[in-house]
C-alpha cells in the first residue's frame, strides 16, 4: 500500500508541474542561425518568394495566396503543410517586411500561433540570417507542451535554414 501511494504521489506532482508550466511559460522563445556565402540581396530576394518556400522546408505541399495587399506586408497565405502523415492546413501573414533587413511571418497552425523574425545582415559579402521565433497557444493543454519541445522547434527551424542555404548555394 505504501508503494501505491509514493506512485500515486509521484505522478500527481509530474501532472502538476506539467500543468503548472502552462501558468508560468506563456510563450516558448528561441533562435536560430545561418550564414550564406551570398551578398544580401540575393539572398533576401529568394528567401521572401513565397513559391520557392517549398525548396526549403519539404513539408509544405501547397501555398495559396488569400489576400494581397499593394505591398508585401500584411498578405495573407495558406500552407497545406505535411504532418506526420496528416495534412494541416495554415494561415500565414506578412506581419513586416523591410527590404534586405527583416520579414516577420505570423503562423496560425490550429493550436500553434507562431511568430518567425528573420533578421538579414551582410558582412564582407557574407550574408547572416538569424531567426527570432515565438511559440503560444490558444489552448491551454498546447501551451503546458510548448515549453517541452523547444529544442525540437529550434532543431526544426534550423534545418529549415540550413536547406535555405542549400538550396540557395546549388542554384
């Protein structure tokens, strides 16, 4: 009886903390990195084509533009992304655009709102693109796991990265 109840014990604390996590972590923050032997024009101008996103980041398996504003900033996109077997569709929107310095991408993806900053700069014909991302969630259950799987988001968005360069670099 005595082990029940350390067993009992034990999980119940595991199941608070997780739940705690929730309360405490209410956005999950990391970063990532690259650098591209390219000058940063070329490599701005091929990272903001919406239609090549699809070289990058195999996952995606369509993009529909849904609204187009004069400028860049402010369109609207949905993604049919490829998950584990199962297609999810995703809103995503042009929060800033700045030529050759930055594009903040807001991601609504279900239970995932996302926010991708992508900082461009140069340095003797060396192009560096560092990401600047922000996780949350709009269900409470998604927000307590967020905080568990940061290094998985982080590993993710830098393979993302690292096939941008790739690909980039082939062409």
């Amino acid at each position: 009886m005595k082990t029940i109840k350390v067993i009992l014990i034990t999980i119940s604390a595991l199941v608070g903390a997780f739940l705690v996590t929730g309360l405490i972590v209410k956005e999950t923050r990391y970063t990532a990195e690259v650098t591209l032997n390219k000058p940063i024009a070329e490599v701005f101008s091929n990272f903001a084509k919406i239609d090549s996103v699809k070289n990058w980041i195999p996952e995606i398996q369509s993009v529909e533009t849904v609204h187009k504003n004069p400028g860049i900033t402010g369109n609207v996109y949905s993604l049919v992304v490829l998950n584990q077997g199962e297609e999810i569709t995703m809103t995503e929107k042009i929060m800033a655009y700045i030529l050759n310095e930055k594009i903040t991408l807001f991601y609504d993806a279900e239970n995932m709102l996302k926010k991708d900053d992508y900082l461009f700069s140069e340095k003797n014909g060396v192009t560096t693109i560092r990401l600047n991302a922000s996780c949350q969630s709009d269900s409470y259950l998604m927000a307590c796991i967020f905080p568990y799987f940061k290094s998985t988001f982080r590993e993710q968005d830098q393979s993302y990265l690292n096939n941008f360069k790739t690909f980039l670099e082939e062409k």
